[in-house]
C-alpha cells in the first residue's frame, strides 16, 4: 500500500484547507485510514480516520466540528480528503496519512495507548507528510 498527501499550504487563521491523500495498492477494502500531524518540536498525534468503508469516522477533541474526513473509494485506488475549516495558528503542522489494515476504532484507541505512540501508533503503511502553516 502506497499514500502520497497533497494539499498543505500557507493560509490566515479563519482559512481552509483540503487535504487529499491518494492511496494505492492490493486489498485496499481492509485499510482504515488515519490522519496525524505533527508540530516543529512536538509529538506526532492523531488528528482524524475513517473506516475502509468511509462510513465511520473519528476526531481529535480540537479538531471536531472544523474539520471533516471523507473518503472516494474505487476498485483500486482511494482518496481520502481532510478538510480544514476556521484553522488556527495551532493547526500550524507537517500532516501525513497513513494506513492500518482492519477496524478504525484501533487507529482512533492508539492515539491514546502510550505503547502504540511509541510505534508510530502501529500503523502499517505511511506516506510522506503535507506542510500546513496557518499565519495569525
């Protein structure tokens, strides 16, 4: 399984973004996908994901009701957008999208799991990330 994310850029606090993350490969009806960012100086955290059906999805506390996970399914490749609404300064990160096989529920309770932190929160596939800046 392949993700590339685009879409980052430079935005005022109020702005919008969306985030794509295109994903490629075999068997990708088994693949949950998460969202994570990642601060200049801080840990990478759990940002948003959503099921391989794109039926189920779940937020960090900061982000619910700016931001939106929503997922285009064909036969063999997928896109899953992140889309940024009233960004803040705070929001300001390296954002990648990354791919576990099986429930999302696990994606969304490794964010909280200090063990799975440690593993880069057991996800099976990374893509390289999107700089989002979000100027004051």
């Amino acid at each position: 399984v392949q993700l590339q994310a685009s879409g980052g850029g430079l935005v005022q606090a109020g702005g919008s973004l969306r985030l794509s993350c295109a994903v490629s490969g075999s068997s990708l009806d088994y693949y949950a996908i998460g969202w994570f960012r990642q601060a200049p100086g801080e840990e990478r955290e759990g940002v948003s994901c959503i099921s391989s059906s794109g039926t189920l999805t779940y937020y960090t506390s900061s982000v619910k009701g700016r931001f939106t996970v929503s997922s285009d399914n064909s036969e063999n490749t997928r896109t899953v957008y992140l889309q940024m609404n009233s960004l803040k300064p705070e929001d300001t990160a390296v954002y990648y999208c990354a791919a576990k096989k099986g429930p999302v529920l696990a994606i969304y309770e490794a964010w909280s799991d200090y063990g799975s932190k440690q593993h880069d929160y057991d996800m099976d596939y990374w893509g390289k990330g999107t700089l989002v800046t979000v100027s004051s």
